[in-house]
C-alpha cells in the first residue's frame, strides 16, 4: 500500500486500527514512533545493482491505556514527516514489535489497515537458479542417497 492511499483513507476513518497477520490486534493504544525513509542500495545474486524506497511506520505501544491515536493525528504526523523529510509517495513498510522487530507490508480490508507479512525472494531467479528444473525420479535418488546440486532437485 502507497503513503498516498493511507493518506486518502484516513479522513474516512473514526479510530486507526492495525489488524497483524494472526488476526489479533495491535493494542488499541499503540504509537506510530516513526515516520521515514528507508533507501536501500544492494547488488542481488545475479550481479544487479538495485535501488528500494519505503515509507516506513514505526508502531509502539507502552503502558500508557489511556493513549488512542486519531486517524486525524496519524494524518498531520504523515503530512509533517513529508514537508520535513522531503518524503515521496512509496510502498509503506510497517515495523513491530513482536519477539522481534517485525517488518511487514499494509494493507486496508475496508475498515482495519492490516500487517501483511513479508518474505524473502531471490531477485536473480533467471540468473543463479535455473527457471525449469530437471526431471529427476525419486527412485534414482534414492540409489544415490544423496543430491547432486548440479541436479537442480535441491
């Protein structure tokens, strides 16, 4: 989800809610700590130099019960996170708390934002793992005992 479309869903908003991936929810009086950039510069696998651009959203929560952020208040944090840090329209990354700092992708369900959990990809498919696999019958690797990672079964 684009900062853009946060920012169109908000004013239509009566309280803000983050939905995690369970199911459960962020406690209701949670913070957005942070509101910023993450560029990111990195070389995959195949040797391409790639360039990322995230919105990232900091959510926190403390023993503070009585706090409740208003979608009106996320709003004027997003529109001063913009005018001061220069912030373009991206993909919003969500980070939280969870055994771990936790980074999730958003999403809306039409009443709730909703943390979508991410997963790591090889960029470079095409380059350092072969689109077809080999046929391969299992009952040749069981003669072999192991896998050849020449093969492409591993």
């Amino acid at each position: 989800m684009k900062l853009s479309e946060v920012k169109a869903i908000l004013p239509r908003l009566e309280s803000v809610t983050f939905k995690l991936p369970n199911g459960n929810f962020v406690p209701e009086h949670f913070h957005v700590t942070e509101v910023g950039i993450i560029q990111k510069k990195f070389i995959d696998c195949g040797g391409t130099i790639r360039n990322e651009y995230k919105i990232n959203f900091q959510l926190w929560y403390a023993q503070d019960f009585e706090h409740r952020l208003s979608a009106s208040k996320l709003l004027k944090i997003i529109e001063l996170s913009e005018k001061q840090l220069d912030i373009q329209d991206g993909e919003i990354e969500v980070e939280y708390q969870g055994e771990t700092i936790g980074k999730y992708d958003l999403s809306f369900d039409g009443k709730h934002f909703v943390l979508v959990s991410k997963h790591t990809n090889c960029l470079a498919l095409g380059y350092c793992i072969p689109n077809v696999k080999p046929k391969i019958k299992l009952s040749d690797l069981n003669k072999t005992k192991r896998c050849n990672p020449n093969t492409g079964c591993c």
